[in-house]
C-alpha cells in the first residue's frame, strides 16, 4: 500500500537542518517521503511554523489523492509533527500517525527549567517566555491537544542532554491516558539517534505495519 510520509526538518524552530539522511532511512521503508519547512522563528513567532507545515502537508495530500499521509521529525522538526498529526492537516484524523525523533515537547515540564530562561529557543518560539497560563504556551505544547486515537511513534535517547527524554514519556503517558496507541522507545544515546541502527529500523517497520 502506498503512503506518504512528511517529513519536518529539526533546528530548534530556528534552523533549518538537513534531514536527507533521516527521509532517506523513511523512504527505506517503502514510504513516499516529502521534506517540507517553514518559517524559522526569527522570521515569524508561533503558530506560524504550524501554519506553514500544515500548508505542505496540504499540498503534499493533493499531490497524492486517496494515499495515507503520516508525519514524522527529528527535535524541533519532530514536535511539529506531532502538533499535525495530533490537530491534522485541516481536522484532527486526516493523518494516519505520526514518528517523532527526540521531541521537544513541554516548555513548562518541572525537570526542565532551561526551557523557561529568556533566550532560549522556546522563548524565540513563542516571542516570549513560555509561563503558566499563558495561551500560546499551552498553544504550543502537543499534551494539550491529545484525543484524536492518532497512532504515535516516540523515539529517544536516554542519555539526551538537550531535550530530556522525559519530554517523551511524559507525552506517551499523557497519549495512552487518551486512547492513543503508543509505541515508545527509550535507547541508549544523545540527541541526534542513529536512525539506521538494526534495532531503530526494526522498531520503525514495527510500527509501520501496525
């Protein structure tokens, strides 16, 4: 069956980092892969990154008629995945699940307080500091928009000292809570996992054939 995956680049919303190696280890598993970006966050604040994903996603779904569109990133590229496939492309259900490498996921999470330091790339994000009761804030953070049963694919380092792997298992806890069905897997290494590892692969084609 014919599927196309979308692919969102990683960069802390700030950057634009190559991921032909990563849509290359996608297209490896049969899927038809689209690499799309957006404005960084020195050009426009949230949610205009979504804005801009949703409108490839978009173009990428009419290019394809009919054939399953799931989204996928690494870091930054990998939050914003999970925000299209969690809200869909136009409604939530219009994406068929989701992969996310090493994702950036709740600015206000208790064990990560450099996510509220002014500066940081959350703060660029949002143009401001991310603070409780703040709507852009909760805007930003995928756990508040859970809900829709998406299956959903989380992928991280346990020895990640730039994202927490916390983010991750936070967000599944928060998925599973809801009905979602969640595959997590916690490996040893940093941010920037290898993809083409044995283990990765078959966790990936896994969840692909769920």
């Amino acid at each position: 069956m014919e599927r196309v995956l979308v692919w969102v680049h990683g960069g802390a919303w700030r950057e634009r980092h190559a991921g032909e190696g990563s849509a290359a280890v996608m297209a490896a598993h049969g899927l038809d892969v689209v690499t799309v970006t957006h404005r960084l966050s020195g050009e426009a604040t949230w949610p205009a990154q979504l804005d801009d994903v949703r409108a490839a996603a978009r173009k990428a779904q009419a290019d394809h008629p009919g054939v399953p569109l799931l989204a996928a990133g690494r870091s930054s590229g990998a939050h914003l995945a999970l925000h299209l496939g969690l809200r869909g492309i136009d409604a939530p259900g219009d994406v068929a699940a989701v992969i996310a490498c090493s994702p950036p996921l709740d600015p206000m999470a208790a064990d990560w307080p450099e996510a509220r330091v002014p500066g940081n790339p959350w703060a660029r994000l949002l143009g401001h500091v991310p603070a409780a009761g703040d709507d852009a804030t909760a805007d930003v953070t995928p756990a508040n928009h859970v809900g829709s049963g998406l299956p959903v694919l989380l992928l991280h380092g346990a020895d990640d000292t730039v994202v927490p792997p916390t983010q991750a298992l936070d967000l599944a806890n928060a998925l599973l809570a809801s009905g979602h069905p969640v595959t997590t897997y916690l490996m040893p290494g940093g941010h920037d996992l290898d993809l083409t590892r044995d283990d990765v692969r078959q966790v990936i084609a896994s969840f692909l054939a769920g």
